[in-house]
C-alpha cells in the first residue's frame, strides 16, 4: 500500500511540491539508499530536477523526522522512510547493502544501559554487521574447487 505523500509532508507543514513527493516515493520503493541512488531515481520520473534540489529536500525531510539518515561507521549516508519504529539495521562488510531489523523488544530505546550515567536514554542505535546472503553465495561459489561441472 502506497501511504499518502501529500498528507505526510502536510502533516509537519512543509509545502507539497514535486520534488519532495518524488524523493518520499523513491525511498519508499528503494529503503536504505544513498543520495546518488536517490538523485537517480528522482530522474527518472523529473529528468530536470537539480541535484542541489535533491539534497534540499533530504535534508527537508529528515529535519522534520519524515525521513530518517542511517550513516553506519565506513558506509556512504542511507536514507529511508521507514521511521519512528525504532527498528535497526544490519550491514554487509562486503557489499554495503543494509536491511532491516526489527527491534529487539518492540519500544525505544530497545536495549538497557546497564549503566546510563544519569542519561535519559530514548534511543539505542543498533547496527549488527555482518555478510549478506548474496555475499555468503558468492564466496561458497569461490571456495568451490576450480573445473568442476
Ligand atoms: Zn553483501
Ligand atoms: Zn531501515
């Protein structure tokens, strides 16, 4: 189901335009990309929109927590519209790919400091990192004896 774009951007006052709606609709069809992939995208349907335009209305959106940014250590920043459930991330060492993990407990901020140094925490940022499935394939085949048939 394609949420509604328009109510999204009415409902923290920024103004609809085509831009914005364009980039909320790629990062819906495409989670976790980077804002290269999401110029792209964005291209595809409004050839003329300006990269500059596209950085704009990322940084519109994830100012008013539409969209959220997810920058693991070593990684180019992702976006995703996929927000406010506090679920986490898992990583590919060797590709980059991310995916999602849903919380561990179901509510922020999900794991427990066992000490919070008089913090009030409301967040854990989680990222488990790891191989994907595609990569995990990829190096079986590689270990597989060469001239096999
Ligand atoms: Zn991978
Ligand atoms: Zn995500």
């Amino acid at each position: 189901m394609t949420p509604d774009f328009e109510a999204q951007l009415r409902s923290v006052s920024l103004r609809v335009t085509r831009p914005r709606l364009a980039v909320l609709k790629a990062l819906h069809d495409h989670p976790h990309v980077d804002t290269e992939t999401v110029i792209s995208l964005v291209r595809v349907e409004h050839p003329t929109v300006s990269h500059q335009a596209v950085y704009d209305v990322l940084r519109a959106l994830t100012d008013t927590g539409l969209v959220r940014r997810i920058q693991p250590a070593g990684v180019t920043a992702r976006y995703e519209s996929r927000v406010g459930d506090n679920h986490h991330h898992v990583v590919c060492r060797s590709c980059g790919t991310i995916a999602d993990v849903d919380c561990a407990v179901g509510h922020s901020p999900c794991l427990t400091a066992s000490d919070d140094r008089g913090y009030a925490v409301d967040e854990a940022e989680v990222v488990f990192w790891g191989t994907c499935p595609d990569c995990s394939a990829d190096h079986t085949a590689e270990d597989q004896p060469a001239g096999r048939t």
